[in-house]
C-alpha cells in the first residue's frame, strides 16, 4: 500500500512539473509578454512601441519575473533609471535594481538586495557600483565599488585593482547593450569587473524575428551571450539569451540563462 501511495505521489507530481512547464512555456512566449504589456499601457499601441525620445528616460522602470527550472518562481526583481545626476564631475543614469524572493521561496530562505550603478551619459561606462544584500537576522553585505576608468583602476574596501578600458558593472552593461546598434551577426564585447577578475561579455546578435500582436507586428531581436574571464582562462559558467524589443527603447522583455545549478528565466511583466 505504501509503494502504490508514493507512486500515485510520484506520478501526480510528474504529471504537475509538465502541465507547469508546459503553461510557463506559454507564458515565457515573446507575443505574449508582448500582448500583456500593451494591455497594461507599457508599450505604446501606434506608430511603434515608443517614441524615439524616451530612450533612458527618468523614471523608466522594468519589473522582472524570476523563476528557476522555469517553474519555480524565484522572486522579483525591479531595475530604474532613478535620474539623471552629477558624480564627481560626471553627469550619470543613476541606475537601481532591487531583488526580493518570491514568497514560495520566502518560506525556505528569506532576502532581498539592492544595487546602484552609476552610469556616464557620455562614454556610457560604469562609475560606481554599489552592491547591498540583507538577510533577515544578519548584518548587511555591502560592497561599494569605485571605478577609476582614466587610470584603469577599481576600488573596492581600500583595495586597488586595474582593469580594462570602458569597464561595466552588470546593470550598466544591460543598458549598454541597449544603445547598439543591431543587425543580424553581429558581436561586440563588454568588460565587466565586480570582483578580483576582469571578465568579457561577448554578446552576438541571432536574428530579428517579428511578432503579431494585438497593435500589429512588432520586431523583436535574439541577443546571445556569454561570461567568460578576460584572458579567456576558464568559462563564468553562464550563457545568456535576450529578446529585445526593435525600437528605440530596446527593451530586454525576455532573459533566458543557462546556469551551472539550472536554468532561469526572467520575464518583464511591467514597464512604467
């Protein structure tokens, strides 16, 4: 009786993860991440999705779902251009992404993060990043980044590092990506540093599909991408692909990553 019990679970369980995997498929479908987002007004319903002046534009705000293995939601996380600002001399994005876990996962481990990066308007290239995470009954994890991109060097907790020529930190390097200029096979690289070692960023541009939804067809592009340590020593152990909307915003509506520990997908689900 014990054995029938636990392969009634086991199959009812099996029978759960496809019919779940099957629905986030859906869901995880460019049009429809398209169609929900004209509904909730984030994306404008005539003569494109936005006007050509609204690119960075203060205010603008991104909201992400998280989930692991597809299915399993992760949590939230919320990416702002807060405003544009002086720093040291620079005018910036100041660029801010808060992360809290969903409240499935809230049950087994409970934290949240919040991320600055500071933007140069002009040379489009990381000035400071700032990097704090809490977890409940723990003292806060801070790391505040400086980057010094005259002389090549970084700043973390007194300690000095060179690194490469137009560095990012990993939130000024999606905005980055948003400022090129697509065609198909097309590459560029990006130099990231967060920690001791400088990594490149190679992303290459797939393809240009096109999409029909309730305002018509809307262009989207494919943005394959890899993390890889500068000298090319060893892999980061993550691929990236991205759907970016074909219009002036760019508009990352779709990330796909391919992780050591499994995949994870992030969804855009608002845009304010």
């Amino acid at each position: 009786m014990v054995k029938k019990i636990i392969g009634i679970i086991f199959v009812v369980g099996v029978i759960l993860i496809i019919v779940l995997s099957i629905r986030e498929g859906i869901t995880n479908n460019p049009r429809r991440i398209l169609n929900r987002l004209i509904e909730k007004g984030g994306l404008a319903k005539s003569k494109g999705l936005v006007p050509k002046d609204l690119i960075f534009k203060e205010g603008e705000g991104l909201n992400f779902s998280v989930k692991y293995m597809w299915i399993i939601p992760m949590g939230d996380a919320d990416i702002e251009l807060k405003e544009l600002m002086n720093y040291q001399g620079h005018k910036v994005y100041h660029l801010v992404a808060k992360v809290e876990t969903s409240k499935f996962i809230s049950k087994f481990f409970n934290a949240s993060a919040r991320v600055e990066s500071y933007m140069d308007t002009q040379k489009l290239h990381s000035l400071r990043y700032k990097e704090e995470t809490y977890i409940p009954d723990h003292e806060p994890e801070i790391k505040d980044i400086t980057y010094d991109q005259k002389n090549l060097v970084m700043e973390l907790r007194g300690v000095k590092r060179k690194i490469l020529p137009d560095t990012q930190d990993p939130i000024s390097a999606l905005f980055y990506i948003r400022t090129q200029e697509f065609e198909s096979g097309k590459a560029f690289t990006i130099n990231i540093i967060t920690k001791e070692e400088n990594y490149e960023l190679r992303a290459e541009v797939l393809k240009r599909d096109v999409v029909s939804t309730s305002s018509g067809e809307v262009g989207l592009w494919v943005v394959d991408s890899s993390v890889r340590r500068w000298d090319r020593s060893s892999h980061h152990g993550a691929t990236f692909t991205i759907w970016f909307t074909d219009d002036e915003r760019k508009l990352p509506i779709l990330i796909k990553i391919k992780t050591k520990v499994g995949p994870v997908s992030a969804r855009l689900v608002d845009v304010r």
